[in-house]
C-alpha cells in the first residue's frame, strides 16, 4: 500500500459482530474487491478479534462519499445493520503525516 503522500484519508469502522454471521466473510471480500476498484482507493487493513477494526485508505472526502454510496456497498450496509453488526463506529480522519519502521 503506497500512502507515502499526504494528505490522505483514512476511514475507520469498528465494529462488534452478533452470533449471526453467516456469508458475512464472502460479503467483506466483495466489498474490499469492490472498494479496491474505486476512484481515490489507496489501500486497506483490517484485523477482527472480538472488536473487528478496518481501516481504508482514500485521496479524497468525495471518493470516501463516492464508495459510501455505492449501490453494492449501501446493500452491505444494510446486510450489516439487520444481521451481523450489534455496533459499529465509523471515523473518518484525515492524515497530514505519516512514518513507520521495519526490520530487516
């Protein structure tokens, strides 16, 4: 993921899942493909324990308005509200810097 530019956005859903979850992994893949053929997509992280936390990564505030209307995206919200969300919180930030370490 390349976000070695400023500024960006990023947009943060956490979320605490039912115990109905059924295609809701099948559902998570289509949308992070979907969202990755977006205008001003930049990238994604996402990790789920019992909190699940997504962070996606986006050029501008229209392109995260853009995917946040998405035909096939507002069905996934609804999908999530009725069955398999029990809360979710959703930030949406705007990165002015950004740094980070790997070892070799």
């Amino acid at each position: 993921m390349n976000t070695k530019f400023t500024p960006y956005y990023a947009v943060i859903f956490t979320s605490i899942q039912t115990e109905t979850i059924e295609g809701y992994t099948e559902m998570a893949q289509q949308m992070e493909d979907l969202a990755k053929k977006q205008a001003g997509f930049i990238g994604i992280e996402s990790a789920r324990n019992t909190v699940g936390i997504t962070v996606s990564y986006w050029k501008s505030l229209e392109a995260i308005q853009q995917w946040k209307q998405h035909a096939d995206h507002v069905i996934a919200q609804q999908k999530g509200i009725k069955d398999w969300y029990t809360y979710y919180n959703v930030r949406i930030c705007k990165v002015e810097r950004e740094y980070d370490f790997s070892k070799k």
